[in-house]
C-alpha cells in the first residue's frame, strides 16, 4: 500500500504544473519534477482557450506545449498577457472573456 500511495504521489508531481513563467523571451512551463519546457513569442503558432474555458493551450512550431489549466491561478492575467505579446496575431475579440488588467 505505502509503496502504491508514493508511486501515486510521483505521477501527481510530475504531471501537475507548478507554474507558468512569462517572460520578455517567452513562456516556460515550470513541472516539480520533470522537465519544463519553453517556447519564445515568435514560435508561438496557436492559442487554443478550450471549449469549456478551462484550458488555455498554447502550441509552438516545433511541437512544444504548454497548457494553463485549471489549477493554475490567474488565468485573466495570463491571456492578458498572451493578448500584449502576440496581439497582431490573435483575432480582434481576444479571449472572447473579461480580462483584468495587471496593476
């Protein structure tokens, strides 16, 4: 049983997120124990917001993604974001919900 519920917590830590970085090269997803992959503003090639508007998807050229789930905080500020970087690219209604402004 013990062996089972730390095999269960490894799963979880490795597929769950910690965080999202957004920074002046781009996004980096940051895992707490697998790896974090990262896309620059300019490979960015789909913003997808989900059907349920649960999940913010973002795909790069290369086949990099990064997803901002639920259980990541702050989801107006970051399509905020995504909407200031990447805004000539993104259609005119972006993201389609209230967004907060940083202050």
């Amino acid at each position: 049983m013990g062996i089972a519920t730390g095999l269960f917590a490894l799963v979880l830590f490795t597929m769950i997120p910690a965080t999202i970085v957004v920074g002046d090269q781009g996004l980096v997803q940051q895992y707490w124990l697998a790896r974090s992959p990262s896309l620059g503003w300019k490979e960015i090639v789909e913003i997808d917001t989900g059907k349920l508007g649960q999940t913010v998807t973002i795909k790069s050229s290369g086949g990099t993604k990064i997803t901002h789930s639920f259980q990541l905080a702050d989801r107006p500020r970051f399509l905020d974001e995504l909407k200031r970087r990447c805004g000539e690219e993104l259609p005119e209604d972006f993201p389609r919900e209230p967004v907060s402004r940083p202050q």
